[in-house]
C-alpha cells in the first residue's frame, strides 16, 4: 500500500461525539485532468470527530479483480458545521478540507467504502467486503467490468453510473438508498439547506513575479463580515522563506467589510537558485468561512540566472567543452574491427556492475541539468522547437500547451522498453540501479536517450520514425528550424542500438507491430544527419554530465567517425584509436572559426609553432607553420579534425570542424 501525506487545513475546536459517517455525493471525473475530483461525507451531526474510520477503494476492473487499491484512515478528521466533510483535488472549488492528488478515483466501475475498522485490514489487493462495512458508493462510466462490486459489497441500488463530465453522483436526503446525479454541491447539502458559508476569494494580482518586483494579494468576502476577521497566511517553498519577501502575511477584514489587501515585495538577491514555485496557503479559519480557493501557486521568476561560455545547438560552439572521458575508457576499441567492434563497443557502454539507471520520475531533475540552456541557466533547451522554455513549467497535467516533457528519441512502443509503478516514484537522482545491455526497460530512463521537448512537439512526433520530409510515418521536425537537433537524434539512435540488445536502426519505415518490434529507421536518414550536424560543446556537455550519473558515455559524440566503422562505408575496418582530446590544463590557445571553411586564426600562440591536421581516425592529412596569430588557409575536405598545436616542446589539441 502506499502512503499518501495529505494536508489539513480545515481545524474545528468544537468536537461534540462519534457517530456512523456516510458518503454523501461523488465528482469522479472532471474535464480533462482529474484534478477537481471529490468525495463529501457527512455525519448526522456537526463538529463529529472520525477517528476509527477509513475510506478504502476498490478497482472493479478485470485488472484490479474487485480489490483495494488506496485506503485512507480518517482519524483525526472532523465535520464541518453542516455536518460535512470533502477531500478534494488540487484544483476543486469550494476549497476542500484536506487535499488529495490528482487521479485519485479511478473512473470504474469501481467503488469506495467507509469501514468501522483498522487500516492495517486493507492492504493493497484485499478483495472486497461487508465486514466492518458502514457505507459504500459503487459507481462508473460506461465500462462493464466491476458487475460483481455491488454483491461483495451488499450495495442494494446496484451500479451508480455517471457519463457528464461536469456533474456529480449525490445521495437523495430523503431516502439514503437513493442516489441522482446533479451539478456538483462540494462543501453544501444537497437540498441546499443548513447554514450558508461566508465565502473568501483569493486574488493575487499576478501568479509570475520577478525577483524585485511587486504584486499585491486581494482578498474578498461573499458577504460583509459579521465581525473582524484576520486572515493569515504563509508564502513558502523549499527554497523560499521569509528572508525572501518583504510586506505583511496578515490581513484584516473589518466588520462590515468585504474587502482586504497586502502588498508583497519579492528580495532581489544576488544568489541564482532558479525559478521557483511557492505556494500562497491560507491558515485555518473559523466558522462559517470556507475558501474558494487554497495553495495557490506564486511562481518567482529568478533574475540571477548564468550565461554559459558555449553556444545553443543553433548557434554552436566546438571548441569550448572538453571531454571528461577517464583514462583508457575507450583503449579497448584499439585494433578492433566488425562485429568485434561492435561487442567491445557495448562491453564499455553497457559495463555490468558499473552503469547505472535512475528512475524515469528522477529524469525530469537530471534533463534540467544536461539540456540547460546555454543563455539561461534557469531554463532548458527544447530539442525539436530549437528554443529555451523555463525550467518550472515541465508537463505534470494532461495538457501539454505551453509545457515541456520528456522525448524518447527511440520511441518506447518501437522499442518495446516501458516504466513499471516504481520507476514513476521519485526517489532522489542520488538513488540508482545496476544495468546491462539485457536490461532493456532500463532503456526507458537513459538519459542519453532522452531530451527535454515541447510538449505537443513531442506529441507530434509519436513513435514516428526519423526520416528527410515529414509523413504519417516519418518525421523530419518542425518546419521553418535550423535542424540543430539532427545530428544529436542520430547519435542518440546509435548509441542505444549499441547499448542495448534487442534494438537496431534500418533502412526505411517498418510498420510498429510485434514483428518489428525494437526496429526504427531510417538508417539512411540517420547517417546522412549524423554527418550534417556534429557533435557540438552543448551536446559534449551534455554527454559529461550523463556520464557523471549513469556512468556511460555516447562514444559517438566523443569519437563521431565510429558510426562509419559500424553503420558506414568503413565497416570492417581496423578501428585505430585516434589523438586524445582530454585535456584537463586550462588551454589558453584558441582557433576561430570554428567551424572553419578557407581559413582558421589563432589566439594565444606567442612563438612560432606548428600545427598538424589529423582525421578522426588518426591519420596526418596536413601539416602547417603558423607565426605567432597570423591567419592560415586550409584546403581541407569538409568533416572533423583534430589539430595538434606544438609550440616551445609542449603540445595541445583542437577539435575542428571544417565545412
């Protein structure tokens, strides 16, 4: 079973006794997300504590075999002053009494019961009783499984079925076997009798602030105040506090009054710890006041944020990031050719006992490292858009509009690795498992594979293969973009039909049945972007990060030409390993530019020296003089180079593109 930590907001001082708790009415499935989800319960009764009970719920599909699947103990829990009590989602209005996640009905036919009884009786899985039952609700759409909930149950009005998105399952008051569906009633009787709530509206005049700036937080009441009333309330989150912000958190409503408001100022610090959510939360009141809203989000806007020294995939740099490759990681390549090459390859990148994988919830916190945005360090580059999106706003709803997720450049349905439940709990990007090239569900996490992307850009995509023009069953990217991105997803696509067994990138667009199964193209397509778009410093960057989390390397950014002795026309051939550019003295000599076309200048030479011209596979091609700074022409096919610059008996080495 698991746990569940929910927040009470809601405290009555006035407890009169325990008595049986009823379900009063059910919103089960909203438009679009479910996050305004609710159950009411009520008690005969106000002010009824219910301690000794617990809600559990059952699965009534052929899956969930009419068993448990959540059970919440209700000590601790008191009834309003209408007798009520509501656990809502993130987004219900009126404001619940204590807020639960989002999805957290399942849609059914299922069913949820109030027990007299222990929580420790209903682990996941138990199948579904009468003993110790108090009351149930068994409900659903339109599917048919669950048709034996209502007998395991007793429940006498057999299978409550609701299909309107915006109404909501509630119990007659005059008859409790009785049961209609209606517009939702949350935190009111559903005869619209008892006492009349004082409603607050909370409204803050902007939910996106930037640091040094201010907004102001309105506070309105439905009906004058029958006396003062003081509203307090806390900004917070983990990385905000009361040294953050300036202005009072107490606001008083005076008799008579509907309206209150303060101004808050947001501290312009020098210190970049990002963009960041707080949340605005409201601290418990009295009777009769119910909020419309709580938890409101306030999202900071960090101005602090740090530019990095290379460039974006559209404006690339080549020369500014250094492999962080460890000695000798990929001398066992040397002399190899073939299939050899191949195996030796994946013995590296694919190290039993040494490569690790973290769950595939962890990935958002490790993509907002290795796809930062080189012009912000608060945001990530998207992929496919060519453009930079904060960091906060990363998809948690079903809406994707204006939102980033994450891509698998190898599509999960073609590959046929998906998430299991415990890869979608976060646990901390410091926890980890072992993997080998068999683990291919592991595939679904590695973040060599993965890359932070629009949303619907994502969406757009699917599990199309790669291919030059955009079809029903290929995809070539957005129109109108750079292609920045090209070169990056071949290297992905390498890199895991290396890694993993069972995957393999061909020619052309196989259809996605079981036959095909972890086969995506088009290879063709593929090497032809491989060699339009090399590897950059935002992707070498992003290959030292991975490596310092999975302990892997994408060998085909450190090293591109070993895609042509793998995939190309080089295979077969002997794989010399070529001049290593792991230079981890600071270099104070740079070239530019670079790429280069009919020329290449020097910075940093103050003698003489010479230079000498390598291809990827080691082979000298060409070898020049160059005075101190001066310009030199090059007559160079176009492709990567490794230049070795020998000046006083010490050397360095460039990589350099040539167009």
């Amino acid at each position: 079973m698991y746990k569940i930590t929910f927040l009470v907001f809601f405290l009555f001082s006035q407890i009169i006794f325990s008595q049986e708790v009823i379900i009063n009415e059910l919103y089960f499935r909203n438009p679009g997300v479910n996050d305004k989800q609710f159950i009411e319960l009520k008690t005969e009764e106000p002010g009824v504590l219910l301690d000794g009970y617990v809600m559990v719920l059952f699965n009534g599909s052929n899956s969930g075999g009419n068993s448990s699947y959540n059970a919440l103990s209700l000590d601790g829990f008191v009834t309003d002053f209408n007798g009520l009590f509501v656990l809502g989602g993130p987004e219900m209005e009126l404001s619940p009494n204590v807020v639960i996640p989002t999805n957290f009905f399942q849609i059914g036919v299922d069913a949820v019961g109030i027990y007299k009884t222990s929580i420790e009786n209903f682990p996941d899985q138990t199948l579904a009783t009468t003993e110790n039952l108090v009351d149930v609700l068994v409900y659903g759409a339109n599917q048919n499984d669950g048709q034996l909930l209502p007998q395991l149950l007793d429940f006498q009005p057999g299978i409550i079925r609701n299909t309107d998105l915006n109404k909501s399952v509630q119990r007659s008051v005059d008859n409790l076997n009785e049961w209609f569906v209606a517009e939702p009633t949350p935190r009111q009787l559903n005869d619209g009798s008892g006492i009349v709530p004082v409603l607050i509206d909370i409204n803050p005049s902007t939910t996106i602030v930037d640091e040094g700036d201010s907004f102001t937080i309105d506070f309105e009441l439905s009906s004058p105040a029958i006396e003062d009333l003081t509203i307090n309330f806390t900004l917070t989150s983990n990385t905000f506090g009361e040294g953050n912000y300036s202005g009072s958190t107490s606001v008083t409503i005076l008799e008579g009054d509907v309206f209150g408001s303060t101004t808050i100022s947001i501290v312009d610090d020098d210190i970049d710890d990002g963009d960041k959510f707080i949340n605005l939360a409201v601290q418990p009141l009295g009777d009769p006041y119910f909020l419309v809203s709580n938890f409101i989000e306030i999202i900071v806007v960090d101005n602090d944020f740090t530019v990095a020294e290379w460039g974006e995939p559209t404006q690339p740099t080549y020369d500014k990031v250094q492999p962080t490759t460890p000695v000798g990681y990929y001398e066992p390549l040397d002399g190899k050719s073939g299939e050899e090459l191949r195996q030796t390859l994946q013995n590296i990148i694919a190290e039993e006992g040494v490569v690790r994988t973290h769950t595939y919830a962890d990935v958002f916190d490790i993509l907002k490292l290795v796809d930062q945005s080189p012009s912000n360090s608060n945001q990530v580059w998207l992929m496919y858009r060519e453009e930079s999106s904060p960091k906060y706003l990363f998809q948690q709803g079903s809406s994707g509009t204006g939102f980033w997720n994450r891509e698998h450049v190898y599509p999960r349905s073609r590959g046929g690795f998906n998430s299991i439940k415990e890869d979608d709990i976060a646990t901390g990007i410091n926890e980890w498992w072992l993997s080998n090239s068999d683990s291919l569900r592991h595939a679904n996490s590695d973040v060599h594979g993965l890359r932070a992307t629009d949303a619907n850009e994502n969406s757009s995509r699917g599990n199309k293969h790669f291919g030059t023009v955009s079809t029903t069953n290929s995809y070539a990217g957005p129109t109108g973009t750079l292609g920045s991105f090209k070169g990056d997803a071949a290297r992905a696509i390498f890199y895991l039909t290396v890694r993993y067994n069972n995957l393999s990138v061909v020619n052309g667009f196989p259809e996605n049945n079981d036959e095909n199964r972890g086969q995506l193209g088009d290879l063709e397509t593929l090497l032809l972007w491989h060699s339009q778009d090399q590897p950059d410093d935002f992707e070498m960057n992003r290959n030292n990060i991975i490596y310092n989390w999975q302990k892997n390397r994408n060998p085909f950014i450190d090293y591109p030409e070993l895609v042509d002795y793998i995939w190309g026309d080089k295979q077969g051939e002997v794989w010399n390993m070529p001049l290593s550019v792991n230079q981890p003295e600071v270099q104070e000599i740079s070239i530019y530019p670079n790429p280069a076309s009919n020329y290449l200048s020097f910075s940093g030479l103050s003698v003489p020296s010479k230079v000498e011209f390598y291809s990827m596979t080691g082979k000298k091609v060409l070898e020049r003089k160059v005075e101190n700074n001066n310009q030199m022409s090059l007559d160079l096919n176009p492709g990567v180079y490794l230049l070795r610059i020998l000046s006083e008996s010490k050397s360095i080495t460039k990589k350099l593109i040539v167009k």
